[in-house]
C-alpha cells in the first residue's frame, strides 16, 4: 500500500504530498525549499508572473516541477476564468488552483463564485482545484462541477494558526471521493502531520516556511511531518483508551437462541 | 444446512406442475436473471459495481479481535471497520457494540421510535420467489381489494391513531397496475401523513406518478445480493431480473422520492455478505443523493403458508443484533426499522440500541384489518397472509409499551411539500 501511495490529480500521479507556495520569500529560495520540500508541485501568482524583464519568478522554478498558477486577485467567477485562460496561454499548463477573493480584509474565499468558475474551467479541460471555505454543501458542489480535488483552508489563509476547522474538513475527507487538500493556515509541521492523519491527500503551505528562521530546513521540517502523518494514516491510528462512564446496564441481556 | 422451499399443491394442473418442477430443477428452463426484459429501464449508475464487489471480496475471517477493538474505539467507522463488526471475530463484542451503537442512536434520534402499519391491499402475484407465501404456484386465498375496501381499511387503521402507512401488494402489473397502486395512495394521503409504498420496482416516470399521488417512500429488498443465489430463489417473473430490482432505489430517488429503503431477507444467503451489501447499497446512495432520507430494514426468513418450517437458518437473534449494531454504528444517520416478524422481547430491546422505526398493528393479510382490530366478523372475503408475524401489538399497546421503557413514540415527522 505505502509502496504505490501516488497522489493522483486530474490523471496526473505525484510522490509528494507537500504543495509549496511560492508568494511570500525571496525568489532566490525558491529552489531551496523545492529541494528540502521534495515538492513536485508549487503554486504561482499569476498576477505575480510577468511584472518585469528581470525577477521574473518563473526562472527561479527548477524543470520538473508541475506549476500550479493560481487566480488570486479574482473577485468573481469571470475574473477568475479570464486569469486561468491567460495562465495556460503563458505556457503554465493545465493545473489551475483557483482562489476568488471579495474581501481584502479576511481573503476568505468565496465559495459560490468558485463553484462557477470551476464548472466553466473543467469544462475547458484545466485541472482545477478550488480553494474554498470547507462547507459540505460546496464541496458537492464542486464534485459536481468537475473539480479535481477540494482544497479547504485549515484557518485564515496567513495566520499560522493551523486546524481551527479541523471537524469540517473532517466531514469532507470523509464524504467526498475527491482529494482533500489543506490550504492556508496551517502553521507548523506538527499541524501539517495532524491533517495527514486525518487523511488529508495533501497539504499546501506557504507562510508557515516564508516566515520560517530558515526556511530551507523548516521545509524539510514540514516534508517529514507530511510523510509521518501519510504514513500513520494509512498504516490507521491505534485505540485511543478513553475514560468513560462505567458501563450501564447490559443492553443485550433480552437475546434468546 | 438448507430450507426445503418446494412445495406443491394438490390444486395446480398437471402442465403447470411439470412447469414448476421444470423451473425447480433445470437451470436452463429459466431465463437469464442479468438481463432486462422489456419495457425495464436501464439507469446508469456506478453503484452496482461498487456493492457487488466489495460484497465479493468481503473474507469476513480474516477479521480478528484487534480489527474489532480497533474498530470500536475510532470516531468514525471506516468500511474496513464496519466489515470487522459484521465479522465472527466481533461477537463476543456484542455488548461493547451495543454501548457504542446506542450512544451513536441516542446522537442522532434521541430517545425516539417512529411507529407505522403496512396495508397489504392485494396479494396476486406474477413470481415464483420460492420462499414466499405470495408466490404464483403457492394455494392460498388470492385477494385485490376494490378502492371502497382500500378505504374501509384505511379508515379502521387511521382510527387507531396510525399517522404513516405503508401501501403493499404482491407484485402483479396485471392485477395491480401503477395507476391502481396510485388510486390506493392518493385515498391514504387523505388518512395519512405519511405514505410509503413496498411494491413491485418500477421505471422513473412511474415513481414520478405515484410521487404526485402522494407517496414519498419507497421501500424495495433485494433479498439477497448474491446474483447466483438470487437467481436459484426467484425461478419465474419480473423479479428475477436482479439489476433492474438494484437500482429501483435510484431510479425512485431521481424520480423525487424524499426518502428509500432498502434490505436483503436474512437467512437466504450469507447473511454476512448479505448485510454488508445492504449497508453499502445505502452508504452509496446516500453520498450520491445526500438528500434523501435512508433506511435500512433487516427481514429474517418466516414460515409461510403450507411452509411452516421455513426459518432462517444461522441468523438467530444473537447474529441479527450483531447486524443492528454494526448497521448503526457504520451509519449513525440511517434509519432501521424492525418489523413485526421479530417478537415482542426482540423489538423491545432492539429499540435500546439501534432500532428507529418498528409496525404495529400489524397484519400481512387482505382485507381483514377490521377483524383484527375489533374483533368484528368479517362479511367479505379476506386474503391469506405473505408470511407470519411474530409481534401483534396493536398501535395502542406498542405506543404505552415503548413510553414504559422511557421512549418517546412518533407518529408523524413529516410534512408532504
């Protein structure tokens, strides 16, 4: 089982399950943290892809790496769609992470714009796979609209607070076929094991290793705890002995034969 | 260990005994039990396959008393774990599951149990299900009922207080055709809150009819969801067609059904195998249809009508509550009704752990609710009954003897929108 452990996206197969931003630290680190990350895939602005002659971040991302341009600064399923179509032409690929934002206070996602934008981009052919709140309903939704996987945010995108809506993505891991992907918020290694535990097909983090002291060796932190908690997920976490209640009366003592 | 399910009766012409026999012994006389017949429509649904090969796989001894405990202390019950519950290894658990089965009812549905009656309103029947008293070659008294009779009946049962009614015939298209069966539901909704209806599976369109004559459940068993098992029990008729009866579930769903059950008859097949496909029948279809309301029932094989040693074999009360209690733990959300086949002492302590709905008032035969509920001399004719019952409360009795083991009984949850 652990032997052929792939994380399968839109046909694609994977090794790694630790995604890597690549928004917030030094372009110079980039191929850093993609070493010491073992990641295979990394997220891009594409806003942020082709400001200027020099710096540009696509140069800085080593070949083989499956680039995962994302739409943030969308604030609607059109705006969205228009960034996703302008990733591919630039010669990003197919993979599509798609984030719409109405607010600049929060970034929360806003699901219903997104449940549109996936449905239209599916239907083009991207890979895509929406950041959302994680709320069952969209997730269906989702599923519905051709995603690829459902990437829930574990607390507000930045905070490093980890798994505050940990019973929610709970729900979803266990009722959509899809990959569950954690995004944003999750803020330390032993946050990411805990959402592999739970059986999470992967987490993504960004902040967590840009505002790491260093961050080459907080990204191997970070590959180790998504492994050990793959690992203790499929190998399915022992008993917990709990203190309960002194059982009650026998609730069996009425079978016959 | 096996039923001798064949019996013949004095009564039947010497081609259809040859018939019979014929059907009986030689494999070949029957037809292909996969394929449809016409008129039968064809869904696509990835649901069959999903049941049918995790049913196949299931080695239900490889289980051990790590996998059980292992089972029981997790917050969620995986379907690895649920098989370990359904396995030999987890009845000397049977206790520990009862515990956690009935926290898990206690979450879900309180201290609740849903009471209803089932109405037989016809019993002619075009199948030949060897271990059923409807059965086409099987002598009994033969009974439709007329729509004045329908509502005699509904209107004896509706004074007994009985807010939700389950409408069953046998399954004849001839006798009972759709528009009959939704004649008899559009007179219930005006007796009832709640109608369901147990009947031969039929196309979308056709649930779509019976929805707007006021049904909103729909509940067909498989019986057993062994395909070479189901094929030496259902010999003659519709029914043997065994994919068209598996996804009558969707097929009413997408017709906007609020709710469906489902169930295999314990005690024809592997009962293990047999409940594990019948949990996972549900499981699918709720993450499918995550609005529908589901259901599980958990019939065990009755004597029937001149076959009185028909029984269920090696699922005693010991093993059904072992199903009961995986059942509920696997699905905390489903409901489980209990039928008026498992006695008095059976239901009321299943209704502890794991059981949500059970009947009362019950009878399986046609026409006779009047003579017994009152007593009163029938007039008319009755039909003879589909199996014998086991629990006959009437309403009135069941609703004062679940309120005296700290229940709340529920007649009604439910509007029709």
């Amino acid at each position: 089982m652990i032997e052929n452990d792939k994380l399968i996206l839109g046909g694609h197969e994977f090794n790694s399950r630790f995604i890597l931003g690549s928004g917030k630290y030094s372009l110079k680190l980039i191929e850093a943290a993609v070493k010491y990350a073992g990641a295979e895939i990394i997220t891009l602005a594409v806003r942020r892809a082709n400001t200027a002659e020099s710096e540009n971040i696509l140069d800085y991302i080593p070949d083989g790496v499956t680039l995962l341009p994302n739409t943030s600064g969308a604030r609607n399923a059109d705006e969205a769609v228009r960034i996703a179509r302008l990733a591919r032409e630039l010669g990003c690929g197919d993979f599509v992470k798609i984030e719409i934002m109405r607010d600049t206070k929060y970034l929360l996602p806003d699901n219903s714009e997104t449940v549109k934008a996936t449905e239209i981009l599916a239907k083009e052919g991207f890979v895509v796979m929406p950041y959302m709140y994680p709320d069952l309903n969209t997730a269906r939704d989702l599923v519905n609209a051709g995603a690829a996987s459902v990437m829930p945010l574990a607390s507000p995108i930045g905070s490093n607070k980890g798994l505050a809506t940990k019973d929610f993505i709970q729900i979803l891991i266990d009722e959509i076929d899809l990959p569950i992907i954690v995004d944003a918020g999750i803020g330390r290694p032993s946050q990411a094991c805990e959402a592999m535990e739970m059986g999470a097909a992967a987490v993504m983090s960004n902040t967590a290793l840009a505002t790491a002291g260093d961050l080459p060796v907080m990204a191997e932190a970070f590959r180790q705890a998504v492994e050990a908690g793959r690992k203790a997920y499929l190998a399915g976490l022992g008993r917990v002995l709990t203190r309960g209640a002194a059982p009650s009366d026998t609730l069996t003592g009425f079978l016959h034969d | 260990m096996e039923n001798n399910y064949f019996v013949d009766s004095g009564n039947l012409s010497e081609s259809a005994l040859k018939r019979k026999h014929e059907l009986e012994n030689n494999p070949a006389s029957r037809t292909n039990h996969m394929e449809y017949m016409d008129g039968m429509e064809q869904i696509k649904s990835d649901i069959f396959g999903k049941v049918i090969s995790e049913m196949k796989s299931y080695d239900y001894n490889k289980y051990t008393a790590v996998d059980v405990n292992r089972a029981l202390t997790h917050d969620t019950c995986t379907i690895e774990d649920f098989k370990a519950l359904l396995s030999p290894a987890a009845e000397p658990f049977l206790e520990k599951m009862a515990q956690k089965a009935r926290l898990e009812t206690q979450k879900h549905f309180g201290n609740t149990v849903y009471l209803f009656t089932p109405l037989y309103i016809a019993n002619y029947c075009e199948n030949y299900c060897i271990y059923c008293g409807f059965n086409c070659y099987n002598d009994i008294r033969r009974m439709k009922l007329n729509m004045e009779q329908i509502e005699h009946e509904m209107q004896v049962i509706a004074k007994s207080g009985m807010e939700e009614i389950l409408i069953l015939t046998g399954e004849s298209r001839a006798k009972s055709s759709v528009e009959y069966i939704g004649e008899a539901c559009k007179l219930a909704r005006k007796y009832f809150r709640l109608v369901g209806i147990e009947i031969y599976p039929v196309n979308t369109d056709e649930y779509r009819y019976l929805h707007e004559c006021g049904v909103d459940y729909v509940t067909v068993f498989q019986e057993t969801y062994d395909s070479d098992r189901y094929e030496q029990l259902h010999l003659l008729g519709h029914k043997r067609v065994f994919p068209y009866r598996f996804d009558a579930q969707e097929r009413a769903l997408m017709a906007g059904m609020r709710g469906i059950a489902c169930s295999a008859l314990l005690g024809l097949s592997d009962f293990r195998k047999d409940a594990l496909a019948s949990a996972l029948h549900v499981y699918y279809l709720q993450r499918k249809y995550p609005q529908a309301e589901i259901s599980l029932s958990c019939p065990r094989l009755r004597p029937i009508k001149n076959n009185v040693e028909i029984n269920p074999l090696d699922v005693h009360e010991k093993q059904l509550c072992q199903i009961l209690c995986a059942y509920r733990i696997f699905l905390p959300f489903c409901g489980i009704t209990v039928s008026s086949r498992e006695s008095r002492s059976f239901r009321n302590g299943i209704v502890k752990i794991s059981a949500t709905k059970i009947s009362a008032g019950v009878s399986t035969g046609i026409g006779d609710h009047e003579s017994k509920y009152t007593g009163k001399e029938n007039s008319s004719a009755e039909g003879d009954e589909q199996f014998e019952i086991d629990d006959n409360r009437s309403l009135e009795k069941m609703y004062n003897d679940m309120s005296d083991e700290g229940l709340q009984p529920v007649l009604n949850d439910y509007l029709y929108v």
